[in-house]
C-alpha cells in the first residue's frame, strides 16, 4: 500500500488520540501534534516510530507552526481536531477567553488549512480536511457564547474553504458531535450531570470516541469522494429541533 499521511492535531488525548489509533489500524502513516509531554510520552509506547513521528507544541504558537511546516513534507489528511472550552456566563467572558477560544478552536485550523492544502496542492494531492466541530456550531447553549462562535466559525471555514479548494479536488468536510465522554474521571464523577445531558439528546446516548473516529476514517475514503463543505451532525438528533 503506498504510504497515506495523515496530521492530527490535539492528538495527546480523547477524541484526537482514538482518531489516531483508527488512522493506524488502517495502516496510514501519522504525524500527530500534542499538547502536553506526558501524553508524548505515553503515546510514545503506542506506536511504531517508523510510521508515526509525534511533535509537541501549542499550536496558537507560530513558531510552532513554521517548525511543522518545515518538518513535514506534504500530507494527504489534516484533522483539526484540537480544541479547549469556556463554561463561562456570556458577561463575564474576558477578552483573554475570546482569544485562547478563538485562536485554538478556529484560527489555528484556519492557519493549519492553509499550510497543508498549499502542500497538497503543490504535490497535486486531492485530499481532504476534517474540522471536528461541535453540535454547538450549530446551536447555542447556555454559558458557551464563545466556544459556540468558535465552533460556528469551524463550520464557516468548513464552506467557504471548499469551495476554494473544490478545483484542486481536496475536499473540507466538518464533524459534529454531541456530548463524548472522553475520561472515565468524568464518567464517574459526574453522573448527575451527565444523566440530564443524555436525557436531553433524543437517541438518548452521548456519541462515542470510536463514533467519531470511525467516521473521520470513512470521509476521508473514496467512498465519500463526493462530500465536501458539509457537516455530519453526530449529536443523536440534538440539533434536529426541539
Ligand atoms: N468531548 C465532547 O463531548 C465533544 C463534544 C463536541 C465536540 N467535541 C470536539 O471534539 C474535539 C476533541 O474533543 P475532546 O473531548 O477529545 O477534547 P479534549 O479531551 O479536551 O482534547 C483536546 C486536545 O486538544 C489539545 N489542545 C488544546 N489546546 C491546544 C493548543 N493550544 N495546542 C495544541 N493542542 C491543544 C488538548 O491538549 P491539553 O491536554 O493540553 O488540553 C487535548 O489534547 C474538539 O474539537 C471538541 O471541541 C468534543
């Protein structure tokens, strides 16, 4: 099989980490960008080295960004998948939260997009970007005005980018999904809280970690050589109506 190359950012952990090991399983070769060096570490023990080259570093951080730029040669797949939040009430978010939101959740994808979609145009790659969103991109929610507008801005990017890159033939496609649980700390500790959540999701079921890495496996297939600037809502009908 010639070598397929996918990066996926916030891979350390969560979401990001199980996106890894499906890319793995299917035998492509990763670069995958973390956050924090125990996660490296950890992740270290995962993977074969040969196939899978780790880089730890804040991607809001440009120097961050040139050094992968110059580091990796060109990729097939880019998932943008890292991501932070904010639970604060609208009138007490600070300037400080709408930067660190809006920087990671969207303006580093938006930078990471044009860094390898300029590579893969260049080696005539017609590949594909996934923007993991959020159900909250579609809708709002109470004490998460920005991380809904950076989750909306995802999904702008997700449009507007494919079109601009449709005639290179790389195709942008967004995930949504709804309430994941990603630690067993949460699992555990907050029962109460999660209950009221599922109980709100009609499919009264939070989608899982597997869900959404099986399906950023399968959009970037031939079999979804169609799909581009759309999202898959992966909410269990969260965002259908009320
Ligand atoms: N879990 C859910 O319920 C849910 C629901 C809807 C959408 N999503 C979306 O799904 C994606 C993954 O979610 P998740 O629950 O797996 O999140 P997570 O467990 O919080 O993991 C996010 C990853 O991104 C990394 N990250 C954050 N800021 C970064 C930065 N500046 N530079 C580099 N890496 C950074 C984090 O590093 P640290 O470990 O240092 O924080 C972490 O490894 C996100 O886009 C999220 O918005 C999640």
């Amino acid at each position: 099989m010639k070598n397929i190359y996918t990066l996926i950012t916030g891979a350390g952990r969560g979401i990001g980490e199980e996106i890894a090991m499906e890319f793995y399983k299917k035998g492509h070769s990763l670069y995958l960008l973390i956050h924090k060096k125990k996660d490296l570490i950890r992740l270290r023990m995962l993977f074969d080295p040969k196939r899978v080259k780790l880089f730890l570093g804040d991607i809001n951080d440009q120097k961050f960004r040139r050094l992968i730029s110059k580091k990796i040669p060109y990729i097939n797949n880019l998932i943008n998948n890292a991501a932070t939040t904010n639970k604060k009430f609208f009138l007490d978010v600070t300037l400080k939260d709408i930067d660190k939101v809006l920087n990671t959740n969207f303006r580093s994808s938006f930078i990471l997009t044009q860094i390898f979609t300029k590579k893969m145009i260049k080696k005539k790659i017609k590949g594909c970007v996934i923007n993991i969103g959020s159900q909250l991109g579609i809708i709002g929610a109470y004490n998460r005005s920005i991380y809904c507008c950076s989750k909306f801005a995802l999904e702008g990017l997700t449009k507007s980018s494919s079109l601009d890159l449709a005639k290179f033939g790389i195709r942008v496609v967004g995930i949504n999904p709804t309430k994941t649980l990603v630690s067993d700390k949460e699992a555990k500790s907050q029962k109460k809280r999660l209950k009221i959540i599922r109980d709100k999701i009609p499919l009264k079921k939070f989608s899982t970690k597997k869900e959404i890495a099986e399906i950023t496996y399968f959009l970037t297939t031939k079999s979804a050589n169609s799909i581009t600037g759309t999202s898959l809502n992966v909410d269990g009908g969260w965002t259908v109506g009320k």
